[in-house]
C-alpha cells in the first residue's frame, strides 16, 4: 500500500529546499527596514504579523518535512518486507499443499485430492448434465513381481507405468491419482462409457509397447495391467461413491476373467442387490 499523495508531497527534496528559502526570505524581509518593504502600504503591525505567521507555518512544513522523510523511508522498508514475507508464505503453502496433495512416490495426485476433484467434477456435472467417467486401473501379479526383484525395482515399475497412464490421459481435464497400492485410477470428465474404454484400450497398448520386463508373470513376460471402466451420467441424488463401486466392479470382473484386459460396466447396482442391471458381455470388455 503506497503512502497518500498528500503525504508524499511533505517528503520531497525540492520542497524541503523551498521551505527553507521561503523562511530565509521572511526573515530577510523581517529584516528590512519599512521603508524598503514591497508591501509598505500595510500596517508594519499586520505586515509583521503576517511575516511571521507565514514563517511559522515554513518552519512547520519543514520540520514535519524532516520528520516523516526518515518516517516514510521506514514505512516503505517495512511494506517491502512484509510484501517478501507474504511472497515466501505463498511458496511455502504451495508447497505444503502440493506434498498434502500428491504422492511421494509417483509424484501424481493422491487418494485424498482424487476425492476432493471427484466431488468438485460430480457436482460440475450434475449441473451440466454430463458424463463422468472413471479407470481403476490395477497391476496383474505385483506382489510376485515385489517378491522376484525386490521392492526397489517395484516401486520402479510402479512409477514407469504412473507415467504411462499420464501420457494416455492427455485431456486438460483428466486426472491421474495414485488410489492405494498398486491401484491407480483416472478421472475423466465429459466422457461416456466409449471414451472411457477407449483410453483404457490406450492403457493397454502404451504399457505393451513399454513391454516392462517381467518374464516371472503367468499371464505374459512384460508387466500388464486390469482396468475397470465406467461412466456415469450423476444425477442429484447420487453420490461419488457410486461411480467409483462401479469401477471397482469392472475391475473385479477384469481380474475374474484372466487379467490383462478391460471390463466396462454400464450400469448402476440396485440399492441392496449384488447383481447389476446389466451383464459384462463380450462387446463391453476390451483386452489388451
């Protein structure tokens, strides 16, 4: 916050100069005799007294000149440190945001930011009347893969195909986060169940075309992966967690039917039922 114009001009060197000239001229006419004052033609009492009252007034303006100069020096110290300290409180709550946020692993968003984006995008699409579509995407054999080379090499796998999956959701909007585990999952805004196995199709040959070696697998000699994928149209008295039961399904059936392969599941679960609407047929699974 700047000082007030009115202020600044108190603390300028060319007015601190005409304050004191201005005195030293009242106090040189002060000096003159009467007979030689420009403005004889006044009283010597009221000339006098306005001599001196304008000095007096010069003499203020100056003093307060040389008071709020160092004053005012201080006050713009003070405003540029405190500005530096708002700066550096900025970056360090971004910081502390972004390590609450991601995954120190993967370096993507965690369970907790997918939850809160998974609320904000729900509700964004209740209003708009779209699509939301989710990927649960979960590694075939990791636990065989940790145990054969070791939990250093794991976690390598793990971030080569983190990365994978960020090179396949390249749309703005997408979000990759780190479910739990070996799980992973992709929100995907505005996208209908055809979109969602579409990337899931993407997934797939991204990560054979990596072709990450893992010749202990029972399935295939690269790393492969199980996706569930799902899109929702939610409505008002819906919720998230819907959405994501319903990926967690395809996945589930995914793992059931051989791995390595996608499972879409179109439809909502009755309330208290275990059987689905509609049935996993052939032409809603894509495998890799």
């Amino acid at each position: 916050m700047d000082m007030k114009p009115k202020q600044r001009l108190l603390t300028r060197p060319n007015l601190v100069i005409l304050a004191v000239g201005a005195v030293l001229l009242c106090m040189a006419v002060l000096a003159l005799p009467q007979v030689s004052s420009p403005m004889a033609i006044l009283p010597p009492d009221a000339l006098q007294a306005g001599l001196a009252l304008l000095a007096f007034f010069c003499g203020v303006g100056l003093s307060g000149a040389l008071i709020l100069r160092p004053m005012h020096r201080t006050y713009r110290a003070r405003v540029k440190q405190l500005r530096s300290e708002r700066q550096q409180l900025e970056l360090l709550n971004g910081e502390l945001y972004r390590q609450a946020s991601s995954d120190g692993l993967l370096g993507m968003a965690n369970r907790r930011e997918f939850e809160r984006v998974l609320e904000l995008e729900w509700r964004r699409a209740v209003r708009e009347r779209q699509p939301l579509g989710l990927l649960m995407v979960d590694v075939d054999h990791f636990k065989i893969f940790n145990d054969t080379y070791g939990h250093v090499a794991g976690d390598s796998c793990l971030r080569q195909i983190g990365k994978v999956l960020e090179s396949a959701a390249t749309r703005p909007g997408d979000i990759v986060a780190r479910y739990g585990g070996e799980e992973i999952v992709i929100l995907m805004p505005r996208t209908d169940l055809d979109g969602a196995s579409h990337l899931a199709r993407r997934v797939h040959a991204l990560l054979a075309e990596r072709a990450i070696a893992f010749p202990d697998s029972p399935i295939a000699d690269h790393v492969t992966v199980s996706i569930g994928a799902t899109s929702i149209l939610p409505a008002h008295k819906s919720t998230p967690l819907s959405l994501v039961r319903q990926a967690d399904e395809g996945l589930y059936v995914a793992k059931e039917n051989g791995r390595n392969r996608t499972e879409a599941i179109p439809r909502l679960r009755l309330v208290g039922s275990d059987t689905p609407f509609g049935s996993t047929g052939p032409d809603m699974a894509s495998g890799s």
